[in-house]
C-alpha cells in the first residue's frame, strides 16, 4: 500500500490553512463547512474541505489522524465522492460531547448519516475504507495494534467509476478545528473478509 505525496493531490473547497509537517498534513477549516444533502434538515451544504486524487475500480484507502474535536460536529475522516449527489464520508464527528464513528452515504442527492460513541476515545484513529463490487465497507481502529472493526457495510451504486477519493475535514459551526492526517494510503483491496 502506498503512501502518497500530499502535494500531488487536488483541493475541493481548500480550508482556511495548510501545512505538511514531519508528522503530516496540518489544516485548519473554514468557517460553517460541511457535506450534507436534504435529508431530515432539508439543506444542501457542499463546502467541507476535501483533498483527493482520482481512483476506479475496486480499492481500499487508509489514514490515521488526530484532531482537537471541541465544537458541535467537528468532523474529520475519509472520503469516496463521485459528485454532489454520490458520495460517502466516515470518521470521527463529535455530537453530544463525545466523539462519534459516523458514517455518512448519499445517493441520488439523499444523505443518511449512522454514527456510535467511541468510549473513553483520545489520540489518533485509524481509518479504513474498502470499495467492493456495489458495496463500500468502513473499518476503523483505535490503536495501531488493535484489531480492524467493522463500522458499516453501506451500498454505493457499482456504475460510479469515476471517483475522487481522500481524506476530509468540516466544522458546520465554527471555524478554526485543527486536525493533524498522519498519513493516506491508497491500494487495491486488502481484503473482502468481513470477520
């Protein structure tokens, strides 16, 4: 699995600012930035930060990032986006004075959005996501050593192939979050095991 070059990927919505340091890719976000369409809220925002480079086919991506998550819906992760109405994004978002794994799949111009607390969670997180077939599979863990989890099987349409793919940050009521993304990793499938 390779690591890429920071600098060889592309901005959708650039944050307010950036650095690559030793430890990686340092941004802050702008202000009242996020990706949502319709559901529940019945609004569209689109302008969450995304860096990406372009990917088909099957594939798994990977980051690990640390983040200081104080504000309602602080969010930072992964993301697979065909346009503004296909797209997924996971991670950390924090709601209800925790840190949440949260999922969010939006097909057609619809977003659904699941998410459970990380007990006791602090530091780093490691992210997985793996394309297979019609299926988008997220996978997390909590320290380097621990076992990969599972965090949602979610359908995403198989006649999507041309996908931007990277990692994602927002912050819908504030600017100013600061995430750390230690690295992004991008491969064929590691695996198609569930359990």
């Amino acid at each position: 699995m390779s690591t890429t070059d920071w600098n060889a990927m592309t901005w959708l919505n650039p944050p307010a600012s950036t650095h690559v340091g030793p430890d990686g890719l340092h941004l802050v976000t702008g202000n009242e930035t996020d990706f949502w369409q319709k559901t529940y809220y019945g609004f569209h925002h689109d302008n969450g930060h995304f860096l990406h480079l372009p990917r088909t086919g099957e594939f798994t991506i990977e980051t690990r990032f640390t983040g200081r998550f104080e504000a309602l819906y602080d969010q930072a992760g992964l993301m697979v986006r065909h346009d503004e109405h296909h797209w997924l994004k996971c991670g950390i978002e924090f709601t209800d004075g925790l840190c949440h794994l949260s999922t969010v799949v939006t097909v057609d111009g619809r977003s659904d959005w699941s998410a459970f607390a990380l007990a006791d969670f602090s530091g780093a997180l490691e992210l997985r996501l793996s394309r297979l077939g019609d299926a988008m599979f997220v996978q997390y863990r909590v320290q380097p050593e621990g076992l990969w989890r599972m965090a949602r099987l979610a359908y995403f349409p198989p006649g999507l192939e041309s996908l931007e793919v990277g990692v994602m940050t927002c912050s819908p009521q504030r600017a100013g979050f600061e995430v750390v993304f230690h690295h992004f990793r991008v491969s064929d499938p590691v695996s198609r095991d569930i359990h």
